[in-house]
C-alpha cells in the first residue's frame, strides 16, 4: 500500500512517498522538503509536490503536524496555513487519511524503527523491550514527550502527552540560579524553559553571570555551534549544563510514565550525541535516590532515523487502519 507522508512545521513542510508491505514494513521514498514561506497554502503545496511526482498521488495520506489536531481547523504557530480536517478527503483527492502530532509522529517512529536506528546513550546495552512503556522526549524548539506501550506480540499503542510542561526541578547551586533567571519573566518555569533548543541562551547568561562575564547577545545557534565544538568555553559549560538538565528529566518523566526505557528524539538530540555521550546525562538519569539501581537498569537509546515524522506519520497510518505488524 502507497500513500503520501506529511510532516508540516513551521518553516518547513516534508513530503515522501511512503510504501506499507504485507508484513506492516514501512519504506520511504525520498523525501521533498519544501519551504512553508514559498506557498499560500497547504493545498497549494500539496499540488507542487504532486507535480514533482508527475502528477498523480496515492489517495491516502499520513500527516504529522505542528500543533494541537483535536480539532475541525488546525492552525500553525509560525507560518499562515490552516488546515480542517473535514475537507481533506474533498481538497486531496483522498480515500484515507489520518493527522497526528508531530511528536506522536516521533513516538510512532521510535515504536517501528528497526534496532540499527538507535544510538546507545545509557543503561544496559541491550534493545528496547517487547513489552511494556517506553518513554519518549525530545528538546527542540520546545520539549515533546510521549511514550508507547507495547504488548509483547508486536503491537503497540502511542500516548501524546504535555509532559514537557511539568515544572522544572534544580538540582543544585547552578541550577538554582537558572531557576531564578527564568522566574524573573516566567510565574511558573516548566521543564522545557531549560530543556529546549532556546533555552541554551539563559543556561549561557547565568553561567556569565555566575562568573562575573561580560557577554554580548547571541542566539541559541551560536552557543550550540561553539559549544559542541569547542570553540568557547563558556559555551562549552552551558552544553554540558544542559546535557545534565536532559538527564534529570528522561529520569522524571520514565518514573512518572513507569517506563521499561527510553528514547531521545529530535535534530538537537543528534547533533549532540557525541557531548552526551561524555557528559554526566546518564549520572543524573540514574540519580533519584532510592530507585537508582531501577533508572540504572533501563535501556536508553537515541534514535537516528533521518526523517523521524515522516516515517512516525506512516506508522500512525498503518495502525489507525489495521494494518500494523
């Protein structure tokens, strides 16, 4: 079975043909990456890439979007598209389609993707269990989190959740002022006010301050680039800081979700790999007291499939209509 994958952000919308064998594999064609400022609307979109295609498309289509989907029009944060649900079948040509969350996409990815998908961050070195939940999160412009259950005979069933919005923890001296930072513009500081792409910039400004730094205004791209380089120290810190931040989170939200164990998901996530791989992560992942040795036997994993949300919206395709291994 054919049918075209979406994955709609808020500068970029993602097309592939996808391909669903007989045995509930999912193969992706390659993936047409299109610029949401270059088009009026989704519609019109949709049309570019059917003519990239020669003109004709599958009738059903997997969508993972930006933004909330419960709902008769689902609007971006940070490109004009709206798109309603109830007239897709009508607009698309369409026989079948299904609209998740892009991170419910992600989870769905992260439930199918074979074991060469994942990097190993911490915990036994063995796979992702057959049964039982797995928890995933992954920082980016925000912090989705999810997780999936699986029943140990191959299937599996995924939970979105606002997981990221939990409040955020310090778990010392440094954190406490992070913490104090952000509380001077937020009332209330979640998890991903520290554990998000952005948040590199306060981690940075309270280390500065913390040393009695000067330092001038510079973006989030900027820290991550020298930091993970090298190239800055101070930039450096802040990385290492908030690979401990990431830790002490994956461990709360595995213990909130009862998880077997865990995936890190998300472009921020990979290009870090090789920092968290030598930071202290999976110390504060293990560190919760009396279930250390619990958090220190859970697998944790970073997936490395290239187009996580197209693959996941497939994936949401295939079991939403009974056709999931």
């Amino acid at each position: 079975m054919e049918l075209v994958a979406v994955d709609i952000g808020g500068t970029h919308a993602r097309f592939a043909i996808a391909t669903i064998g007989d045995d509930g594999a999912i193969e992706l064609g390659e993936p047409v990456t299109l610029h949401t400022d270059d088009h009026a609307s989704f519609q019109t979109a949709w049309e570019d890439f059917r003519d990239r295609q020669g003109g004709t498309l599958p009738p059903r289509v997997a969508m993972a979007v930006a933004g909330p989907v419960k709902q008769d029009v689902i609007r971006f944060t940070n490109n004009p598209w709206i798109i309603r649900p109830p007239l897709i079948a009508e607009k698309l040509g369409c026989e079948a389609h299904c609209i998740v969350n892009d991170f419910e996409a992600v989870a769905h990815a992260a439930a199918r993707a074979p074991n060469e998908q994942f990097i190993h961050l911490a915990g036994p070195k063995q796979d992702l269990p057959a049964s039982g939940t797995i928890s995933v999160l992954g920082p980016g412009t925000g912090l989705g989190v999810a997780h999936f259950w699986r029943d140990g005979e191959g299937h599996y069933r995924v939970q979105a959740t606002e997981g990221g919005h939990g409040d955020f923890a310090p778990l010392d001296s440094i954190e406490d002022a992070i913490l104090a930072r952000l509380r001077k513009r937020h009332t209330r500081v979640s998890d991903e006010r520290v554990v998000s792409g952005p948040a590199i910039v306060d981690i940075y400004h309270t280390l500065a301050a913390m040393e009695g730094r000067a330092t001038k205004d510079v973006d989030d791209i900027e820290i991550w680039t020298k930091g993970t380089a090298g190239e800055d120290s101070l930039a450096a810190a802040a990385v290492d800081r908030f690979c401990l931040a990431l830790g002490s989170v994956a461990g709360d939200i595995a213990l909130i979700q009862g998880a077997k164990g865990v995936v890190i998901a998300g472009g921020l996530g990979y290009r870090i790999r090789e920092t968290l791989l030598k930071s202290g992560f999976e110390d504060r992942f293990c560190a919760k007291g009396r279930f250390s040795n619990l958090m220190a036997s859970l697998p944790v994993k970073l997936i490395v499939h290239p187009q996580p949300g197209l693959y996941g919206a497939a994936a949401a395709f295939a079991l939403h209509h009974g056709d999931n291994a």
